[in-house]
C-alpha cells in the first residue's frame, strides 16, 4: 500500500522563558498506508497529543511538513474526524443536534432528510438510537463519548484522529467502545491514527505501534508492527502465543528504551522496526 499520510521532520517548539524554545517534538518522521489504524504511545508529557494535533491542524508546525491524500495540510479541515478524552458537547443539545451541527456544515448540499439519515444512522451504530433526544447532561461518561465517536464518522472523513478517546471511562467501557470503534473503522476502512498510553489498547486496535521517546525533543523511537488477522476478537487475541512478546516490547521500550539519549542509530527517519513474528492472528484488551 502507497504512503497516504507522511510526516516529515516534524517539530514543535515554544518561546522558552527567558529566550531561546523549548522543544516538545522534533525529527517526527512517519508514513501511514491507506487505510491503516496506528497508535502511538508514549509516557505522558512525551508530544503524542502534539502531534496528533498538529496532523489535526489544531496546533501550527513549527517546523516540517504533513501531507495527506497527497497535500499538505495547512490548517483543521473535514478531512479529519477528531475524537477527544472529553467528546466536550454542547451541553444545550440533545446527541442528535450534537452530530448534526458537523452534518449541516460539511454535507450543506444533501437534502434536510438525508442529513437525518446520516445523524440517526451513526447514532444507531454506536448504541444509541434510543438516546438521540437527551442532553449530554442526561448521558453517562460512555455515553458522550459514544456521541463524539458517531460525530467523527458522521462527517465521512478521510482520516480519524483520536486524542485518548476511552481514558476517562471504567474498564468495561473502554472495552465495549473499542468494540464499537473497530466496527465502525471496518466498515468505514479510513486512515486512523489514535494517541494512547494503554499498551493493550494499542495492540488490540491497530495495525502498527509508534513509540515515542521521552521529551523534550520527543521523536519516534521504535515501530511495532502488530501481526494479529482482522476482524479481532479480544479473547482471541490475549490467548495468542505471540501476544505476550508483544507487550513485553512495548513495556520494555516504555520502561527502559524511551531515553532519546540510548537510541542511536535507529536510521534516517530515527526508527527501529520490531519485526512482527509471522502467522500471528488476533485482538487484545486494554
């Protein structure tokens, strides 16, 4: 598959107090095929949600260059479907009027009833056809999240963008709405990319593992390539012989490789492919 997004020596610095920058991410170099789902995952403060917002086009590039569908970005547009930690809805209305304020915007050709279909379609998917009347207020945690996940996909975009979407919810939660995140993603088969500390949650959603390096000057640091067959099952994918390798390279980069300091040599782009072990077929937990 051809490259549909590439990241290029991508940084992000602010004034530093007293003169010269601080520098949260710098040398960010990657490419996602078509279609892909990658995470990337790092300590906390390490530049995943900078980036992330920078492919976004919510933070502006200090430095470097993001293309996608072949050009490159210069600001937020439709392209992008984004899903927060906190799906921040309008707390005046209802989960419908949430979805269809993004539906009348980007489908303002459509006829008023094919703009309720999309709303009600998407609202359905994600488990709450019965709830499109109530205010976020009225909705649980999960449920607003549940919200900003049909809001995403509601706009048809070409790639989803998702800021730790499940790390405020209890474990069922979280495991209930990665279902239904899958779902969607399989039907839709768009470019994803989802920032995540949850080393399980990476390996059961995606396809490749990006491991960024502590900051300041935070870049990527290892590639996992995750080997498990689509569609995924969670329990089929924990029993896997090779799940536990897996997580022991994800944990053992977190715990003792993320020094930007110990990674030399890690090529051109400053990553080091962890080559997937062959045959592997699954889905993991978080």
């Amino acid at each position: 598959m051809s490259a549909y997004v590439e990241i290029s020596q991508l940084k992000k610095s602010y004034p530093a107090p007293g003169g010269g920058e601080a520098v949260i991410v710098k040398d960010f170099n990657l490419k996602i095929a078509n279609g892909e789902f990658v995470t990337v995952i790092g300590h906390s403060g390490c530049g995943k949600s900078t980036q992330l917002m920078m492919l976004a086009g919510l933070t502006e590039i200090t430095e470097g260059v993001i293309v996608i569908g072949g050009k490159e970005i210069t600001g937020a547009g439709p392209d992008r479907g984004i899903v927060f930690q906190s799906p921040s809805l309008l707390p005046w209305m209802t989960a419908f009027e949430n979805v269809m304020l993004g539906v009348e915007q980007v489908f303002f050709t459509a006829t008023k009833e094919e703009r309720r279909q999309i709303v009600e379609y998407y609202l359905t998917v994600v488990g709450l056809g019965d709830a499109m009347d109530k205010r976020p207020a009225e909705l649980s945690q999960g449920m607003r999240q549940r919200v900003g996940i049909a809001r995403a996909f509601a706009l048809k975009p070409k790639m989803l963008l998702l800021d730790e979407p499940f790390g405020m919810l209890d474990s069922l939660t979280r495991y209930e709405l990665q279902a239904v995140l899958l779902q969607l993603w399989r039907k839709e088969r768009i470019t994803a990319m989802m920032v995540t500390h949850d080393v399980d949650e990476a390996l059961y959603l995606s396809d490749r593992v990006v491991c960024m390096t502590n900051g300041p000057e935070a870049t990527v640091g290892e590639i996992l390539s995750v080997p498990f067959e689509r569609p995924r099952d969670r329990k089929t994918v924990m029993e896997h012989p090779d799940y536990p390798r897996l997580r022991h390279e994800l944990i053992s980069f977190l715990e003792h490789r993320s020094h930007r300091s110990s990674l030399g040599g890690y090529g051109v782009a400053g990553v080091h492919a962890v080559e997937p072990v062959s045959g592997s077929a699954a889905t993991v937990p978080a």
